[in-house]
C-alpha cells in the first residue's frame, strides 16, 4: 500500500490530559506496548520538559517498546528540544515534534512580548519555528512540526510558516483543530489549501489532530483524509 494512512496515537500525551486519565509510568510503559501489539506507526510517548515522570516515561518506550517510533513532544524553546532530545537518546527509531501557536488568539494570549504588532509577533514566531526545527533535526531526522490551533489561523499566516517549517527540514506538517472550532468542511478547505501552498507536497506528510468539543473530531478527521493528510493523529 503506497498511499496507507499513518496512525499516529497520542494517548500518553494529549489523551492523558483527559480528566481522570492521567497514569503512573510503569502504566504508560504497559499501554505502550498493547500499542504496539496493535501496530500503531508512531506512539507520542510524553512531553518530557514538564515533568520527570514524563522524562522516564518517554525514555523507557523509546527503549522498550519495539515497533513503533517513539515520539516526544516539545514546545518551539531550546530547553524543550533538548529534553526530548534527551529522552529518546536510547532509541534510533524515534520522532521530536515541537508546536507553537498560530492564531490571533493565541498569539495575543501566549507572545505579547515578541513585538509590537501582529506582523512582528507572526515573524518572531516563524524564527522560533524554524529554529526548533533545526534544532531538533540535530536530535532525529524525523521531526513533525505544528501550527496550535490552525483551525483558526489566518490562512496566509498558516500558509507562510507551513512553508518555513516544510524548508527548514520539517518532514511532517500537523494541521490541529485544537479548540475543537471546525466542521468538516471547513476543515476540508483548511488542509486543501496547506496542500495547495506547499512548493512540493509530496515532500512532507501532512496530518490531522482533531479535538472532539463539538463531537466532530471523527468527521473532520476523515475530512482531512480526503484533503490529503497522511497521518491521523488519535
């Protein structure tokens, strides 16, 4: 199958976040594994930066687990490559994906302080991007980068840092509807118009990550299939 769809579970990171859900790590370490029983592609096994137990949890399934690449998330900072970096430093088979905010929103929440104006808060955001990437491209050779809360990204500022992430080395390119915002085929539009701003995209996988607020994450998941996403993240 030279067009399969790459299952990409986040149970022990973004699932675990789920009220109620979170686990000890020996508990990771064993759901890990029925994973991999399951033949899940790849396994986003923690965020390592916010907590030592997050550390061990991803370095023992990088280690333990086979099958599987062992991934492990960080924020667009030095300090955070560098703990995933870390943690999956036992492993060859491993993936960095590291995120930063997009949208007007989040922009205005999160990075006050990076500029005066939009347009400079949106161009420091593209310099942090690009160097994570770069950075994190020192730790594997396969690091995923995403855009927080593209559902609600201006199209043209999405468009531009997809292409900065996609030229520094990014080899896969995560579309999240992070607040849960889009219908399906708004969605559709969303992923359809990343492809459509990509110089080649058959370089990079294009993925989906779609939260269930509105109980659309199923529909626009298979939305984003259809606009061409290769990974579905779940």
């Amino acid at each position: 199958m030279s067009n399969s769809i790459t299952i990409f579970d986040t149970t022990l990171r973004d699932g675990e976040q789920a009220p109620g859900a979170s686990m000890t790590v020996p508990e990771k370490v064993r759901i890990a594994h029925k994973l991999a029983d399951l033949n899940v592609d790849v396994i986003e096994a923690g965020f390592p930066i916010s907590s030592p137990a997050q550390t061990e949890a991803v370095a023992r399934i990088a280690s333990e687990v086979d099958g599987p690449v062992t991934c492990a998330l960080a924020r667009t900072k030095e300090d955070d490559i560098d703990a995933a970096g870390e943690a999956l430093a036992d492993s060859s088979d491993t993936r960095l994906h590291t995120f930063i905010a997009t949208s007007d929103v989040h922009i205005e929440a999160k990075f006050d302080k990076l500029g005066n104006t939009m347009a400079e808060k949106r161009d420091a955001i593209i310099q942090r991007a690009v160097r994570a990437i770069e950075q994190a491209l020192t730790y594997t050779n396969d690091v995923e980068f995403s855009a927080e809360d593209a559902g609600r990204t201006d199209r043209a500022f999405l468009c531009e840092i997809v292409q900065a992430a996609a030229e520094a080395g990014a080899t896969t390119i995560n579309i999240p509807d992070t607040t849960g915002y889009c219908a399906p085929s708004e969605y559709t539009d969303l992923l359809a118009s990343v492809v459509d701003c990509l110089p080649d995209p058959d370089a990079v996988t294009l993925s989906t990550h779609c939260h269930d607020d509105l109980g659309l994450a199923t529909a626009n998941t298979l939305a984003g299939i259809r606009a061409g996403a290769r990974q579905v993240e779940c």
